[in-house]
C-alpha cells in the first residue's frame, strides 16, 4: 500500500506506513466496543467497529435487546485501506468527539426497524488494562492492548418507529488493538459493573484446564482515583438450566494490598443480553450490503439456534458489592478446548 494521508501524522510505530501493522495474523484489528443500559435493566445496547489492516476490511455491527425478548442484529463489512480513520460501515458511525471523554453513536435509517443517535461521555478515568499476551501450543492467540471506561449516554433510539430517549442510560466503551484470535482461546470472563460513584473493570482468561492465564483491572472513581490492580479474579457462574447464559455469580477479587471484594450479580431480566458470532441463519441482506435480523429470546427454537452460532455472550447483570448497587455487563466466552466448568458454545 502506499504512503496515504494519515501517514503524514507523527504516530508511527514501525518503520512502515501505517497501513502496516506489528504481525501478519490476519486477527489484528483496531477496535472501539459501547454498550448503554437502561436503569431499569430492560434495554441492552451494544455496538462496534473495527479495522483489520491484513485483511483490508472493517466490520461495524449493533445489537438490541428487550426485556420482553426481542433482540435485533445488524453488521456490516467494507473494504477499508487508507480511510482507516473514517469509523464507518452500512448505516453506522462512530466519531470521536473529544479523546477519552466523548463519542457520538450514530445507526441511520436502515431496514431492521432499528435507528439511534447516542452521546457518550465518560463518568470516570480510564481503567488502561495491562498488556495481554496468550500462547497455546506456540502459536499467539492474544497479543493486544485494552482499555475500559465507563460512561453516561443521552440521545435517542428508534424501535419500529417509536423514538425512545437514553438520557440516564449508563454503560461503558472499550478500546482494543492487536492479536485476537477467539474461536481459539479457552475462556474468559469480562465484567464492567457501573455503580453511582465508581465502576469495576476486570477481565480473566483461563485456559481449559483451569490455569489462569491473565487476571487484571481494578475500579475507577467518578472523582478521578484509581483503585489497586486485582491480582485474583474468582467466580462461581449459575447458568439457566441448559442455556449458555448466566442467571446468577459470585466473584471474589483481591487487590495488590491484599484487599478482598465480594461481588454477587444476577439477571433480573434474562432476556436481556446479546450474543456474537454468526447470528440467525434467518438474518436478510439489503442492497447495500447490511446484514441484520430479528428473532425472540422467549421462542426456544430462536434461542437454541443462535446460542448453537455463539463465540460469546454478555449479559446485562444487577451487581452488588458492600451494599452498593449497580447494573453492567457480564460477558462469557468459551471456546477453544472448552471449559468443563461451564457450558460450552463449541459443537462436542
């Protein structure tokens, strides 16, 4: 590829231009994530983008779900080779507003029946999570930077034409580069639980037999203070009957002092969550190349086919800790060997 615009910027890295990256797996992306809740617990949102300089693609996609069960799906894929700062893909736009305090979210008119505008702005600093390096049989799995920081949302979105207002909706974005190759990695378990005053950001890969592999994050206050790294991250997940998604957990972390937090989550609303991988196989593509479905949590021939297509899941938790409430997100994956301890979305 050639020199291109963004090259004129002093961010270099290697002594390439930019459209060259650190490793030639064909995982290496640049990626933004965003989930927005309601307070009640009712409405989950999330949505992403991301760029994989080896494959010259992007991929944006938006989830939706209702507590009466309904869930939407959309993704869409460009190809993307000196435009990698243009955050767009079908009707989706991600556009930092002002460095790690604002972003607008935009879904424009599109045929699933779903539309947004959503503003966020941060709540608190960011928890900038320690490098993830995971290897399985000499090949790498995970070489990548993350980061994870809560937010409040106002704006707008529309459900068969009903606008609905997300002012009060709290949540979270991350920001991820690097090696990521999940179908391949054992497990993990990702939470972000958002309380009035301060927020927990945590993550733990396990391989299949239980060794933990990679254990960081800690809590980030609204008035700018950072909490202790955890060091530990203990779980004990309860899942619904034969169902992949958790329904209740205990989780235990200790900080670098040797501090203890007892965290409990359940999921009030179990329809509340949504899901990656391939989606319904009932998904319809527009002209322009968006793909998108709609299918009901609460019809189990829906559930049992989608969950049958996962990678991985999150799912909108009540959390509690020292008398604090908060709601967030609880995502699980678990693929690669498998994981005995937990269901498992690989085919056996």
């Amino acid at each position: 590829m050639p020199y291109s615009a963004w090259d004129e910027y002093f961010i270099h890295q290697l002594p390439r231009t930019l459209d060259q990256v650190s490793d030639s797996e064909k995982s290496w992306s640049d990626r933004c994530y965003f989930n927005a809740h309601s307070a009640d617990g009712t409405m989950l949102i999330t949505n992403g983008y991301g760029n994989n300089p080896n494959t010259e693609s992007a991929h944006g996609y938006a989830k939706l779900s209702l507590a009466d069960g309904r869930h939407w799906d959309l993704d869409a894929v460009r190809r993307c080779t000196t435009d990698r700062g243009d955050l767009h893909a079908g009707p989706m736009r991600w556009t930092c507003v002002e460095p790690l305090a604002r972003w607008t979210l935009e879904l424009g008119a599109n045929p699933s029946g779903i539309e947004w505008e959503l503003h966020y702005e941060s709540k608190a600093p960011m928890w900038e999570l320690l490098p993830i390096t995971i290897r399985k049989q000499g090949r790498m799995l995970a070489d990548m930077q993350h980061i994870k920081q809560p937010g409040r949302y106002t704006g707008w979105v529309k459900i068969d034409g009903e606008e609905i207002s997300v002012d009060g909706f709290t949540g979270g974005r991350d920001r991820t580069f690097g090696v990521r190759v999940s179908d391949q990695i054992d497990f993990w378990l990702w939470f972000e639980a958002v309380f009035d005053d301060r927020a927990i950001e945590a993550w733990v890969w396990e391989s299949s037999d239980g060794d933990v592999q990679y254990v960081d994050g800690g809590i980030t206050f609204d008035d700018g203070r950072l909490s202790k790294r955890f060091v530990t991250f203990e779980h004990d997940v309860e899942f619904d009957g034969d169902r992949r998604r958790p329904v209740r957990a205990r989780i235990v972390f200790v900080d670098e002092d040797g501090r203890r937090f007892d965290v409990t989550a359940d999921a009030p609303h179990q329809e509340v969550g949504v899901y990656y991988g391939r989606g319904h196989s009932r998904r319809q593509v527009s002209d322009d190349g968006l793909a998108f479905s709609t299918w009901k949590g609460t019809e189990p021939a829906d559930l049992q086919e989608v969950e049958s297509r996962t990678v991985s899941m999150d799912q909108l938790m009540h959390f509690e800790m020292d008398e604090m409430k908060g709601l967030g997100i609880f995502e699980l994956l678990v693929q690669g060997n498998g994981y005995p301890r937990y269901p498992s979305w690989v085919p056996r």
